[in-house]
C-alpha cells in the first residue's frame, strides 16, 4: 500500500473483481456457450463470443481507468476535538488521459465520485469526525472505479503520512480566571469600533461615516467621532487557576480562554508546565497557544 502525503497508483497494488452484474453476465454467458453447444448454431456462437469479447475489453479499460492517478494531500486546518476535519485530497492523471467515475473514501459503503481530466487536477473533500486532542493519524483511503460498463470493479489502498493536529475540545470553566496580576477595575484602552471614547478634530484621511455632522451643522467646528476597545490588562491563562482539576479538562478550560480571548482581539498570554507564551493577540498567537494545549505530554506522531 502507498504511503506519503503524494502517492501515484501502481499495478501491484490494485485488484479487479467482478461485480454482482459482472457475475451475473458470466452466469449468461455460460448458459448461451452450453446452448450455442446443444443446438450447433452458429448465430449463439457469435453471439457469446462477442459478448465474451465484450468482457476482456471491459477488464482492461476498467483497470487502466485507475493507473496512472497521482493523489496528494491538501491543506489541512487543525479543528477541536469533537468537531469535523476536512481532509482535501487533489487528484492528477499522470498518463495523459481521462479518468472517468474515479471513487475515493474510507470504505466501499462511504465513497465520493469524480470524473479526472487529464489537464485538470479534481479534488475530493472527505469529512472526518476528530474523537479526542493531539496528533489524528488519518485512516486509509480507497481510490476505486467500476467504469466503463460496471461489470468489473478495480481499487486500491492508500494512506498519507503527515498527521494532523487535533485541539483541546473547549469547554467553559466554572468560574472567571486570567486575570493574572491585574487590578479589577483597571483597563487598557486600544482602538477599535466598540465604545464612542469621544470627538477629535477631523484629520485629513478619517473615515466619512465617523464625521460629527450634528456638531458641524450646528457650525462647531469639523470633528471625528473617536471609537475604543478596552481590555483587561496582564490577562493571563494559567495551568494553576484549575489546580483541583484533572489534566484534560484544564487543557479544555484553557482552550475555551485562548479561543475566546482570541475572538474578542484580547491581548493574552499562557502559562503551562513548562511552556510560557507571552502576552499577544492575533490569529499567529492563538494558533501557537491552540498547538501548545494539544500537544501537552505528547510527542509527536504518537497517539495519547
């Protein structure tokens, strides 16, 4: 079986069986060979010949439709454990021809179609349920095809290599945290477009919508409507707030904090055993906070 994040078919990999309307045209043709027998006719004779003929052409189309495939995975985004992970499978034809009805899934039962140009790359999207945080060593794939008459079915395994990273499931605690070594009441002030803050003079290059029309009509002057955000400062997610709780559910609650921290363009920092992320915002930040909860007490590329 092919192994890697861009594998290409090969024959010694591939099997061809038929199907159940291939067995029943065996079935015919068996019964037509003994009456053409029976009866000396010549006619019969013709006949099942061409449709035994029919079937040797059909085993070589149907097999050389799946050589020559090349399938590479895609990127793949990280997703909390619990949810669906979409695996992107992009398929080639490195022989320079059409692959027709080019099936690929996890088994026979769960198989997505499409038909393969040989100028254009398809690509599949094969949904996965992730069960639990750390590294999701994707499941084998089926590439299969019955094409041009179904009488015959031809496919292969494959597996890609890479796994992927699966994050703490969030779940909110059961009381406030990360405010760190910050006074309640204090708070930083940052731009943004939550609160009006107040008025300014109008600078060449602010925003028409945050013109002061009432203040001008009233012939006070020309001034921008000022909008701030405010934060808590020193917001700190902490592996000791939850000190009674066991480790996965700590993992969980702090995922919950990055998460929403994360939404609301907070500025924040995560202290594990260990591992210290400083104070940051953005999409960089929570994603190195996400990989450094999903991969505590983990190695890499070994399950949990």
């Amino acid at each position: 079986m092919p192994v890697g994040d861009s594998v290409k078919l090969e024959q010694r990999s591939t099997y061809i069986l038929p199907t159940r309307a291939g067995l029943l045209m065996f079935g015919v043709i068996f019964l037509m060979m003994v009456g053409a027998t029976n009866y000396q006719n010549n006619l019969a004779f013709l006949l099942t010949f061409m449709i035994v003929s029919i079937g040797l052409v059909s085993i070589l189309f149907t097999f050389r439709n799946l050589q020559g495939l090349s399938f590479k995975k895609g990127a793949v985004e990280s997703v909390f454990a619990g949810e669906l992970l979409q695996l992107v499978v992009h398929s080639t034809s490195q022989s320079n021809q059409n692959h027709m009805t080019i099936g690929v899934g996890f088994n026979k039962n769960d198989i997505y179609y499409l038909d393969i140009n040989s100028n254009n790359a398809g690509q599949f999207y094969l949904p996965i349920k992730s069960q639990e945080r750390g590294w999701l060593h994707l499941p084998r794939l089926m590439a299969t095809s019955s094409f041009p008459f179904g009488l015959l079915r031809v496919w292969t395994w494959f597996q890609f290599e890479t796994p992927v990273l699966i994050y703490p499931k969030p779940i909110e605690p059961p009381f406030e945290t990360g405010q760190g070594e910050a006074d309640e009441g204090e708070n930083n002030k940052m731009a943004g477009s939550d609160d009006l803050y107040g008025l300014k003079s109008y600078q060449s290059g602010d925003p028409i919508t945050r013109i002061d029309w009432k203040a001008l009509a009233r012939e006070r002057g020309l001034f921008s409507k000022e909008f701030v955000a405010y934060q808590s400062q020193d917001l700190v997610f902490s592996w000791n707030d939850f000190s009674t709780t066991e480790d996965e559910l700590k993992l969980s609650y702090l995922s919950y904090l990055v998460n929403e921290a994360s939404k609301k363009n907070y500025q924040y920092s995560l202290v594990l055993p260990q591992v210290k992320l400083e104070k940051n915002s953005g999409v960089n930040h929570r994603q190195q906070c996400l990989q450094a909860l999903a991969m505590y007490g983990l190695n890499r590329g070994n399950d949990l």
